[in-house]
C-alpha cells in the first residue's frame, strides 16, 4: 500500500475576487517525484504557496503525514519536514553563502545543522567552495543551488521546488535536474513546479497538468511526455 505524505483535497484559493485555485486534489507519495505544469496564471505557485502556509485556502485539507496542516504557521511547517524553495531563488544577498545556510536551518539544533550542512556541501560541492562569498556575488545558477541548498538544511521529508530552472542556461538545467534526482535517490519526496515541461516530466514518477486552477489531466511522467494534448500545448509538438 502507498505511503501518502501530501494530501490536498479540493482547495479553492483566491486573490480577492480573482479564483486562483478552483477545486484541486492531488496526492504525493513518500519517495516519489511528482510534478505539477501548466501555463502562467494556471495556479501552480499559488497551490504551493497554500501548502507551505504562505495563503490559506478559502476551502479545502490539506494533510501532511496524516495530519491537517491548514492554517498553521509556515515555520510551524517547516519543523513538522515540509521545506519549499521559492520561484525566483530570494536568496540573503548581502549574506554569505554559510550564513544563508545557516538561515534554512533554523528549526533544528546546531549539531543537527552541522551534519546537514556536510550532506548539503556533498551535494553542492561549489557552494562549499563559495561559502564565504556573499549570496548576492553568486551566478543565477549558483544561486539556485543555494535556495535549494538552504531548503534542504530543515531535512525535509517533502521539498517543494518552485520553478528551479527558470532564467539558466540550459547546461545548468540539466545540472540542476541531476541534483534534483539525487536529492529523490537519497530519500527526499519532491514535489516540483517546472516550465521547462519536457524536463519535469521526464524524472517525474507522475504529473498532474493545471489550467486556470483546475487539474485538467494526471498520468505517470512518461504517459504525458507521449500525449498528445500535452505536447501540443506544453512540449512543443
């Protein structure tokens, strides 16, 4: 039997009188690569937003390990093992890459944070490099690496990653979609946000396709990559 992590059942999310979100339910499994695309505006970063108790849903659960997470505090949420790495990295500029570190690890004690750091250097090995440097000095890519570096220092059983690859180059695409498979092979669920449609679904175990704040289609990754409603619209062919 699967091991549900994540349950999202039926939120609606609005901005005002704008309906963002219209009626989404979807599930993640422990261990599992889950990616949810669409167009701008189709409610992805407001759906993880409304997860990680940055927005909260004018109706609808969410479940996290079997408990209700609507309506706590997103610190509170962080230490229950639910990390989210923001759209647009939103690094500390005028903070060190260490410091920055030391900033996503703020749930946990500081020998907890000692040897989370040496996993997240393992994983990062130019941010180690980097550490002294301030975040703001970093490339793009590096950047990325450090939010997603940052999110990682809370050890999350879930990450949410908010469209890592957005403005790099395509070399670093591929890099950071490598990490991204190690951080799954070492035991971390994902849930990913992506543009680069092609990409997500090609690591995803399963996707779930948003338009205008409803899901319109969900099958595994490679199910969808094959369709061909999706390719038209999202991959190009």
């Amino acid at each position: 039997m699967a091991d549900t992590l994540l349950s999202v059942e039926d939120i609606h999310v609005s901005y005002g009188a704008i309906k963002a979100v219209r009626g989404i339910t979807f599930e993640i499994n422990r261990g599992e690569i889950v990616t949810l695309i669409g167009a701008n505006g189709a409610g992805k970063s407001t759906t993880l937003n409304t997860i990680s108790g940055l927005l909260k849903p004018d109706q609808g659960t969410v479940e996290f390990k079997g408990e209700s997470i609507v309506g706590l505090k997103a610190h509170r949420i962080v230490e229950r093992g639910l990390a989210l790495c923001p759209e647009g990295r939103r690094v500390f500029q005028n903070m060190s890459v260490a410091e920055n570190l030391d900033m996503g690890g703020y749930t946990r004690t500081d020998a907890e944070n000692k040897e989370t750091l040496e996993i997240v250097y393992d994983h990062f090995p130019r941010l180690k490099e980097r550490m002294g440097q301030m975040a703001g000095t970093l490339s793009g890519g590096e950047q990325q690496m450090l939010a997603m570096g940052r999110a990682l220092m809370s050890k999350p059983d879930l990450l949410m990653l908010d469209e890592p690859s957005m403005g790099l180059a395509p070399i670093l695409v591929q890099e950071i979609f490598d990490i991204i498979k190690e951080l799954n092979a070492a035991g971390t669920t994902i849930l990913l946000v992506e543009q680069n449609a092609n990409m997500a679904l090609s690591i995803a175990d399963r996707a779930y396709v948003l338009e205008i704040g409803t899901i319109m289609k969900t099958g595994t990754g490679a199910e969808l990559l094959v369709d061909d409603d999706v390719r038209k619209a999202y991959l190009g062919g």
